[in-house]
C-alpha cells in the first residue's frame, strides 16, 4: 500500500475544518497522521490506484454523523463513507482526498427480536457476528458474501451484496427492512420499518441499498432473519468437462431443486486452492462442483438423491457427500480460499463479476476460456454458478491492452447473453467504464438525475459512478 | 359512479391536443365521449371523489406512451396511468382530469422461459392468465393480491402489491426482475434485466415497483417465476376468542413454519360472508384462520401436523383439513369473498391496510375491537395475519367525524406498534393524509426530492402523494 497516491486535493481539509472535527469525535475518533491513513487508501480490489485521504473520522454516533456531513457541505469536501473495506470494485477508494468516514466503531447490535424475527445493528456490527446471534436463536441472516468474517453489514448493505447462498436465499437487498441514513446535507432520515410488507411512498430502503455510499451514510439497518435450516448435506461432484459442469448446474434447478449454494471452481482455480492449502482437492478435474441443500431434514435426503443423480446423469467423474461436519467445512475453506489463492499468483488480480441466465453458464464458461487462450492470458473461474454469477479472475503482472481486451470482451459477452456486469460487487472505480453498456444513455441519466437530487454539492462518495472516473 | 365530479381542469385537454393523441393512437385507441369516461373516473377504493377525465388513451405499443408523454409533457398536461382499476387507495383517479393512459390493451406474455425461469409481461396482462402459462411449465408467480382475476402485471408492479402468498413467499417487489418504463418527458428506459444478482447501479428496478404512476408508466415487466410446490395442505382453525386466534398465528411461525398463507376473518365479517355466499362457514366462531402450507410432499405433512398442534394448543374449538380440492377451493372461495361480501353492507366502503409486527397481531385486532365500540362503528377485520397485515374495513353509510377519529387512532397505533399504515395498497389518496407521520418530515422530503428530479413539471399522477392532496 506504499503505493498510495497523494490526492489531489491534499489540502482540502483545512486547519479550521479539522479543529471542527475534532470538537465532534475527540481526538479518539480521528486519524490525521500519514502513517495511520494509509490503511484507508483503498479496498479488496487489485489492479486500482488507492489515494490517501485528508483525514479519517470513527465515528460512535449517528449525531457526530450529521455534523460531519454538514461541515463537509459547508467546506465542500469529499467523504468518502466506508466499513472494514472488504469490497472489491474500489468503491472506498477517496480519488479526491478529503475525509473518509468509517462507521466500524458503531457495532453494537442494538435489537435481536426472535419472535417477530428481525435484527437492528448499528452499520460497523460483522456479519458474521450478527450469525453468531442469530444462532443462538435458532435464526439466520442468509446473505453470505466471501468476506463475512470481517466485512461490516454497513458496507454490505451499501454494496448490495450477494454471496453463497443467493441462489435459494436472495441477496441483502431481500433483508433489509429498514434503514436509518444521514443525507448529503447532514439531515438524519428513517425509511422502512420493521414489517416485511411495506409500501408507504417510494422504496427508499433499496434507493439505498447498493448505492455505494454516493446517496448518503447508513446508520442503522433492520433486517429480516429467517428460522435456520434444520438439516444440510453438502456434496462436491467432480467433472472432465467445464461445460458438462456447467450444464449440470441448470440440470439441478431443471430437476425442481433450489440449493441454498451451488458453486463452480475451474481447474485452474483448483490448482491454485490446492497448493495454497493442500485440502485434497482432485487437482486433475476439469471442474468441481460444490453443492448444498438444506431445510427440513425429510426433503434434504429427497433434494440429496436428486442432486446425487442429476450429476452422474450430467456426467460428473464422482460425486462425493461430505460425511460429517469437519468434511463439510473442508469443503467451504477451499471454496473461500478461491479467491486469495488465485491472488497469490501474480502481483495483480482483476476480478470479474458477471452474471449470466442460468442456462447460460455453461456458454459462459467456455467464453472465458477462448479468452484466455486468444490473448494468452491466465484466468481462474470461480463463483456462484446457480446464480450465474461467475468470478473470471484474471492474474498479470501488471495491467496492459491484452486484459483490457479481454475485460471488454467479458462484459461484452455477459450482456449479450442478458446477463449483468456485476452480480455482487458494484461498480466503485472497476466498473465504471462499462456502466453506460449496462444502463445505456438513458439509464445513465437516470441514475445521474437521482445523484445530483441527492447530493446537489456531489460531496458522497465523488469520482466513482454515476461522476466521471473513466479508468 | 354517476356522483363522479367533473375535474377542475376540464378543457385541460385542447382540441390541438386531442387531435395530435388520435395521431398517435387512432381513433380505436382513444375514448373522449362523456360517457365512456365514466369507468375511468375512480378505482376500486370507497368512500374517496371519483373525477372524470377530458379523454382517456388506450395505447398498445410502448413507442406511443412515450409520444404521449412528450405531447402531455409540451402541453403541461396531466396523464394519470391504470390498469383495471383494482386498486385499493384511490391511486388512479384523475384527480386535475386531463388524460388516463389505461395499458390494459398491452397484455401480451413476449416470453415464459421455463429453464432461467422468468417471463417477460406486457403490463396488461392480467396475473392471473401469467399463473395459467406458467403452471403449464410447472412454474409459479407467487405475487396474489385478492383480484388477481381481474388485476393486472402493470397495476400490481406500480402498486407494488402483496397479497395471500407474502408470508412465505414475500411480495411483488421481490419478483420484478427488470423493467420498461417511460418517463415524464417520454424518454424510454430498460433497468435491471433477467438475472436474480445484479448491482450494477442504484436500483432502480424497486425505484419504480410500488411509485403509484408517479414516476413513469410501466411497459413491459420481466419477472422471476419459481417451482409450483408439489403438495399443500389447507386447514380452517376456529376460536372463540379474537386475541387467542391472533396468538395463534404468532405461534406456528414460532413453531418453524412458515405457512404460504396464514388469513384471519373475524366474526363480523364471517357473518357478510356466510350471508353473502352461504359456503357453510361456522358464523357462531368468534375468528376464523385460513392455514396454508404447502412445499414437497413429506414436509407438508410434517408442517401440517405441527399447523393442527399448535392451534389446539393455543385453544382452537376446531381445526379442520381440506380432505379435497373442492373443499380446498370452497375456503379460499370465502377468503376472497371477504372483501366483496362486507362492501355490500353499508354504501360506504373504508379499507384500512395497516400492518404491524407479527406479535403485535392479537393487541392489534383487540384495539380495532376497542375503537369499534368507543365510536359505535361497524368494523370487519380480515388480512394476512401472518404478515400482520389486517384490513379492518369500517362500513358506514357515510363518512364522518367518527370515521376520520377512528382511522387515525388505527394508523396511530399500528405506527406505534412498529408496523405501517399500508402493507399493500399503497398511499394514493386514501392514506396521503397519514405519509408524514411514518415518513416524517425528512422523509416525506426526501420523496419529494426523487419526485420532483424525475417529474420536474408534474404531470405523473399529480395530486397524490407526496402532493396536495390532503383528504
């Protein structure tokens, strides 16, 4: 990270500003020395630039929220909002300098309700945390992104984020019920409530949901739980062919059963998992599939057999059901190891996150292959194959017109097949290019005319989508 | 319908007008005679000013709505978008006249793909003839409100309507994939798209899934179809006593099931309906619930004997099973039934839509109780209780004093409660009076603000929520 750049506007914070922040969070709450912002130059995603920040401000309280905000509209300085940093689209990048403000100090989970099944968490509460509560209900948060062990349920709602079990689950945007959020101007608003049927006025909770911290800062988050499933049975089936693969997984859904997670591992991927964390994974497939189905424990054994069968019909070279528990978390390491293997390989790691139809995978995946072979360039595939969200992660040295190409024409492909350029991650600076090819003109402006309603002084989160950076 | 007022802006529409609209439309595709304006005038809400419209325009192709717009847009005309008029709130009455734009004519399915499992809808197509193509696939729509016989797609996505099915399968913004819309100044835009994971952007899908035809007009949905449950079993739970059906319904979700239908029907209106339909219901019971659950064959037997368990437990006089489909049909027959049968009792018709946290269900119902008698009226309460999503229906022959104290001690205390002042039938102008008490002022702001960038000259719907109109 000592690559970070000075920004900009490296002054934008002024002395007086400064002072006035400290008179809001204490001198606790308010980093200002070089050495302590850097950590706050950038994400979870490679290949971006990372800017230091003017300031950083931990705030404890939705007040000290309000007030900053009001001063940075006064000042006219970026914020630049953000959790543990977990995301992987340079999102929490602050291109401009100014003040980043992380809400990790605020993670009290203020309301665990087990009768009416709901949870209030202040934004910098771990995911992970909130599952750990949840448990001891017999209740689950189902939005599992990669990163649950660290990452915050602020950045996670503020990303819109998805994970392993979107597939029968949903994504965050189908848990939250409602939010506290402070404007661009400093003003606190409440939107939803605690109900899950709610049409009072416009859905501002999913106006917020997935806007990237550029429409204003959460503060407090309600969300759904459901009962916990009461039994799982998790299955890794192993293939010779990538499509056949592929194919498999809309065979499984084709069959009427819904997995709660159904991921896909190239063999590439798998090398790289291998020798990261010798689990003993078949290092000469072709492609692995990791299944799971849960509920009540009559229909896991019924879904069980039907998985078990759809998979040797789709010609899969063994399918194996994890025996017991120790089995089964084997087989969710390897699958969270995806992506920091592959990272390991080379300095820079561009991670891909299109979305296809289902019965588009199989496609899909042979595309990323002719890609790697027409520019010669390494790429493990990973990712949420029931979802049709596939992880193509491309490893170089450094970044030349080759991965340029080969991005375009992934995104390019994606969308043809009526798929999406990000399934989970968001846009933030990685995808920003490619937002117009998505939205088209018309969506673009649309998205820019809600920006400018809310933030008017472009002070949240500038640079990033809808603004201007072009990569 | 003959009370229905003519509008304050009645040469709104001007001859140029009206010629330029038959241009477009030709004279098949346009009613301006007094009489054919009649129908238009109001919905299916009681007890609120019907208003007749200057023309009314019955396009077939999106290209047209967006000339229209431009037209209306130039001429600073109103344009009030329907579909048939089921809704429950006022939502669609011409309240400043000038053009109802009715898309029932646009009810074409474009595409039902079994295998991605999602279809691609005109918004005239009515729910219900959806449900009949995709049950040919063994595929399901969850979305149902009370008409969807009549309802349709464009309607229910622009009310964001919920319905019978919301308890476990949750509710139309939960379905809409992607949209078609048509802005106030006629611009055509395509947001979200055909996969269930998508962040590319502010979601502007849910921006417009329950926006009442205040923020553009809906030309094609695509929604997400889910596997038809293999089994459901059916049950009629009788009580002596309102509050211990109530407790009822909190307890077999505690119990772990999460029925796909959990309605309540107090005595009152068991009696409107027994009297209206004669389907042998038990009119001495003080409460009824209608239990469905439903899922492969083995859990629902599971779950049915758990439903049967807890009722008596909670001091059921009776739960009794569908033995057949006929018996099945008779239920739900008298479910639906509840509505239609109360409206024939007194002229005048108030549907309230509250909704409260589930364990708040039991005081809810005593508190309707309570108001019933301190303002000696007559009230019937249905709903899905499982949502906590009560209709308490007061039947006046006409509005009141007593009537306006009696809805705002219930709005009062379902917000008190942590619930909302409409679960599904959105603020039209039935409930625009109560917005800012759950929105609060920032809130009804904030609303403001995403109005105003998106219609700036106020043609979309004016007069409903969040403007003027003020009961």
């Amino acid at each position: 990270m000592s690559n970070a750049l000075p920004s900009e506007g490296m002054d934008m914070v002024s002395r007086q500003l400064l002072r006035q922040l400290k008179d809001i969070l204490g001198s606790d709450g308010l980093l200002s020395d070089p050495a302590d912002l850097v950590g706050y130059a950038g994400d979870a995603a490679g290949g971006l630039p990372e800017v230091l920040p003017d300031v950083v401000v931990l705030p404890t309280q939705t007040e000290q929220i309000s007030r900053i905000l009001t001063l940075a509209s006064a000042h006219r300085v970026p914020v630049y909002p953000r959790g543990a940093g977990t995301n992987l689209s340079g999102g929490v990048v602050p291109l401009e300098g100014g003040i980043v403000l992380c809400t990790v100090r605020m993670d009290r989970i203020r309301r665990l309700d087990p009768v009416d099944m709901y949870a209030v968490v202040e934004p910098g509460v771990v995911i992970e945390d909130l599952n750990r509560r949840a448990g001891e209900h017999g209740l689950l948060y189902p939005p599992d992104p990669g990163s649950v062990a660290t990452a915050t349920m602020g950045g996670s709602v503020a990303e819109g984020s998805g994970g392993l079990r979107g597939l029968k689950y949903g994504v965050t945007r189908d848990y939250v019920l409602g939010l506290e959020v402070v404007l661009a101007d400093g003003r606190v608003v409440r939107v939803g409530g605690r109900t899950i049927k709610n049409v009072t006025g416009y859905d501002l909770v999913r106006l917020f949901v997935g806007s990237e911290g550029t429409l204003g800062v959460i503060t407090e988050i309600t969300v759904r739980l459901i009962p916990a499933p009461e039994a799982s049975a998790t299955f890794l089936a192993t293939f010779d062919d990538l499509g056949r693969a592929g194919r498999a997984v809309a065979d499984i859904v084709g069959a009427g059963v819904l997995p709660a997670t159904l991921e896909i591992m190239d063999d590439y991927t798998l090398a790289c998992v291998e020798e990261h964390a010798a689990l003993g994974l078949p290092t000469d497939a072709a492609a692995l599939l990791l299944i799971e189905v849960d509920g009540p424990r009559e229909t896991v054994e019924i879904e069980a057999a039907t998985v078990e069968e759809v998979c040797a019909r789709a010609g899969a070279r063994s399918v194996q059901r994890a025996r017991d528990r120790a089995e089964r978390d084997r087989l969710w390491a390897a699958r969270r190891a995806a992506l920091p293997a592959l990272a390991r390989r080379r300095p820079v790691t561009i991670l891909e996150d299109i979305t296809v139809p289902r019965s588009k995978v199989a496609e899909m995946l042979t595309f990323i292959r002719e890609i790697a072979a027409r520019y010669g360039l390494e790429i493990g595939t990973f990712g949420h194959a029931g979802d049709g969200n596939l992880h193509p992660t491309i490893l170089v040295d450094e970044i030349d017109d080759r991965v340029e190409a080969a991005v375009r024409a992934l995104v390019g492909r994606a969308l043809a097949l009526g798929g999406t350029l990000s399934g989970e991650h968001g846009i933030g600076m990685a995808k920003a290019p490619f937002l117009v090819e998505e939205l088209g003109r018309e969506g673009v402006a649309l998205t820019s005319t809600i920006k400018r309603a809310l933030d008017p002084l472009n002070i949240l989160n500038p640079g990033k989508f809808p603004g201007r950076w072009r990569g």
